[in-house]
C-alpha cells in the first residue's frame, strides 16, 4: 500500500476571543459586547488571552486600547472615552527594555484618536493609526503612517491589517502586568513634564 504523498499538518483551532461581560462603570460596556457592531470598545478577558493561540480575526484596535487602559485604572477608560466632556485626552506608557524600547502613546483630540508608538531616543512618533470615534461609538481606522519610512495609507484593507496587528501587539505585550516597572502618565489634556 502507497502511503500518502501530503502530509498533514497537525494544526489547533484557535481558541476565541472572550471580552468581559457589561460592566455599568464603563461606559463603552453598556449592553453584551458580543452583540456590539464591529469596532465597538469591547474589554478582552486577558487572563484567557494569548497572541499565539487566541483567534485575533474579531480583535480591533479599540478593543486593545481600552483593555489595556481597564488594566491600568477605570478612571483612564471614562477619560479617554469621554469625546463630549473632555476635549483631549492623552496616555503614554513607557515600556521596558525586552517588551519594547519606547512608549505606547493614545492620544484622543475630538473625536479623533491616535495610536502609536514612541521612540526610546528620539521621543519621535514611530508607525500610528490614528481613528475616528462615531457618533454610535464605534471606532474607524481611517489612516496609518510610517514616519520612517515617510509613508501614510487611507487605503482600508491596509488600514484595518495595520491596525489589527497593532492590537495583537498591544495586547501581547501584556504591559499591565508590568506596572511596578512600567511608568505610565494619563491625563485629561497634554502638558510638559511628562514622567521620564
């Protein structure tokens, strides 16, 4: 008997993406989270997350963003996800070496929010997206820049697969769990004197 010339490949299913149920003192988790359009600010169960085993498809950079804040402090979410009371908002996380050289920066002015990267030496912005928060809530990524290599796309797919990845990233680095380590600054508005 001939066996098989194909090899099969002995791949796991991915395992789902699970989010918290409603919580009443996020705003954003108003109602099941499963139920939310798509790019809705849902917060992920991070006890249940892994970048490597997780299914990613569904995860959006709202999603990240606002986990990640949850984890640091309740008060950063409503800061940040307050467009009509607050004018501004700002968040910046210095990351230690081995995550990350530099910091991870959310800045909301408006209804727009942008996402990125700070660079360690330079204090420049690296690779951003920046999105727009809908009158619904949700969160549309409009564009994506590469300061360094001089390039911006408001082409969707590029957008939306720019923006995922930056999710996954967000996300596993897990920098909640480093909050001994990790200096961190929110506030309402940007100012000088920022923790270096």
């Amino acid at each position: 008997m001939a066996s098989s010339s194909s090899s099969t490949t002995n791949s796991r299913p991915k395992t789902p993406l699970i989010f918290l149920p409603s919580d009443p003192e996020i705003p954003m988790q108003l109602g099941n989270p499963l139920e939310k359009a798509p790019n809705y600010p849902r917060i992920v169960n991070i006890t249940l997350f892994n970048k490597d085993t997780t299914d990613t498809s569904t995860l959006t950079l709202a999603d990240a963003v606002v986990t990640l804040l949850f984890n640091w402090s309740v008060m950063a979410v409503h800061q940040c996800l307050d467009v009509k009371g607050l004018s501004e908002y700002y968040f910046k996380l210095r990351i230690p070496e081995g995550k990350f050289v530099g910091a991870l920066v959310a800045q909301r002015q408006g209804d727009r929010i942008t996402v990125g990267y700070e660079d360690k030496l330079t204090r420049l912005w690296g690779d951003q997206i920046a999105c727009e928060i809908q009158e619904d809530r949700t969160w549309k990524p409009v564009s994506v820049r590469y300061p360094h290599q001089s390039s911006m796309s408001v082409a969707p797919a590029k957008v939306d697969k720019a923006a995922r990845e930056m999710a996954v990233k967000i996300l596993g680095m897990k920098a909640w769990e480093g909050a001994g380590k990790m200096r961190y600054q929110s506030r309402p508005t940007p100012q000088e004197g920022w923790i270096k």
